[in-house]
C-alpha cells in the first residue's frame, strides 16, 4: 500500500480496529510520520476513567541511552447523562487540540465500518471477486463499479439520514421502474420513490422476507436481488431494441 500510494501517503489516515494496538503497527506509523486513528484494545468497555500508567523495565545487558520524547494525542468518547452507550478511548497520530479536532478524529474513525460493509459487498457476501478469479485489470474494475452501487443502495437505504432521498441517487429511472413494475405490480406513481424503498424491494427481489423484522437485508439477498435485477434490465433492453428493428 505504501509503495502505490507514494508521496500520498502522507494525506492518508488509517483507521483500525483495536486489533492494530500493537506495538509494530503502531511503530511502522509513527517512524514513517504517517496519519493513523485505531482503537485501544486495553480500554474499550468497562474500563476506569483515568490515564493509564505503565513501568517500564530497563534492560539489565544494554547500556544507558539518552531519553527520546514520545507524543500521545488522547481522544475518550463518554456516553451523555442519562443515555447508555459505549465507551472508547481511540489513539491517534493527529493533533488534538480542540473539541472540533476531536469529532473531526472520531468522524475519520466511524468510516471503518461503511469500509468493513463495503469489504462485504466487494469480498464475502456480495461479489465475491476472489472466487471468480478474473485475469485483467478492467474486469476487476467493472466489479468495484457494482460493489459500489450495492453498497450505495443498501447504505442509503437502511441510514435514516438518507433513506428518504431519491433512488435516482443509484438507479436509472429504468432501473427502478421495472423494479416497480415488477414487485408493485400497479401504475408508475408521479413521484420517484426513495433509497429505502429501492433497497428492501431489491432485497425482496433476493428471496429476502424480513422474518426478524430488522428492515435491514444483508448482503448475500441484495446480490442476489441486484444480479436478478439487472437481468430484467438486459433483457428489457434487448426488447425493446427488438420493437425498433421490427
């Protein structure tokens, strides 16, 4: 990774999860001056407020060094009053120095889930690119493309912030039409339905039924819902390029 992105390293920060409290990890990022953001594997939950203190043994066959400083920025993330929650003590290489600086932390680190579930949709339950074992570098890239669209639809369409914006945001108008027309079975309504709609109804088109009343469809209905639905929309294409050419 670092080889590929070069001189843009330096504009990267890495965010982990506490399995990457380790002391290489941590070592490799801060000789090399790049921006990182990861969980403390020793404080996460349950743990009493207050630094942490740690002796450190000096080693009995080396001689005396002189001391080098080493800087810590320390971000604790505290339920509000009444409210339940959990409670995190992220690290990080970036300068802490305001309650802005800190939510800007925190904003950098919550993207490690939207990077997990996209890693879901691109590996494992979604395009599972690995098992299709594709050769060139433009395959690979049509797969990212779909990834990314999946992902967009599920993310848009479970996210309270977004699940009421137009499906237009990830489908054609013709997408979403033989969508409709397909589950809905009734006249094209006036006014474009939403990202949740697109997202449970391609679900739906999955074989996916809600039986634990979640509203929230994993991955492997939503390929399924996808691959289906794209059929329909080749298909549909040819047709009609048919009826032109009669």
């Amino acid at each position: 990774m670092a080889e590929r992105l070069g001189e843009i390293q330096k504009q990267v920060i890495t965010v982990c999860d506490r399995e990457a409290d380790i002391w290489h990890y941590l070592h490799y990022k801060v000789s090399r001056g790049k921006p990182h953001a990861e969980c403390d594997a020793k404080r996460r939950a349950g743990s009493p407020p207050g630094p942490d203190a740690h002796q450190l043994q000096r080693s009995q066959h080396k001689k005396s060094r002189q001391q080098r400083p080493g800087a810590l920025a320390h971000v604790c993330l505290l339920r509000g009053a009444g409210e339940d929650g959990a409670c995190w003590y992220p690290l990080t290489s970036e300068k802490v120095a305001s309650a802005a600086d800190a939510r800007r932390i925190v904003s950098h680190y919550e993207q490690r889930w939207l990077i997990e579930e996209y890693h879901k949709a691109w590996k494992s339950g979604g395009t599972c690119v690995e098992s299709l074992r594709m050769q060139t570098r433009d395959n690979l890239e049509r797969m990212v493309v779909i990834a990314v669209r999946v992902l967009g639809l599920r993310q848009g369409g479970i996210s309270e912030e977004t699940q009421n914006d137009s499906c237009e945001k990830i489908l054609t108008p013709t997408e979403w039409k033989l969508l409709w027309v397909k589950l809905e079975g009734k006249q094209l309504p006036a006014q474009t339905p939403t990202l949740k709609w697109a997202c449970l109804k391609l679900a739906k088109l999955g074989r996916w039924h809600d039986s634990k009343r979640t509203s929230s469809p994993g991955w492997v209905v939503m390929w399924d819902g996808w691959f289906r639905h794209q059929d329909m929309a080749e298909g549909y294409l040819v047709m009609k390029s048919l009826d032109q050419e009669i």
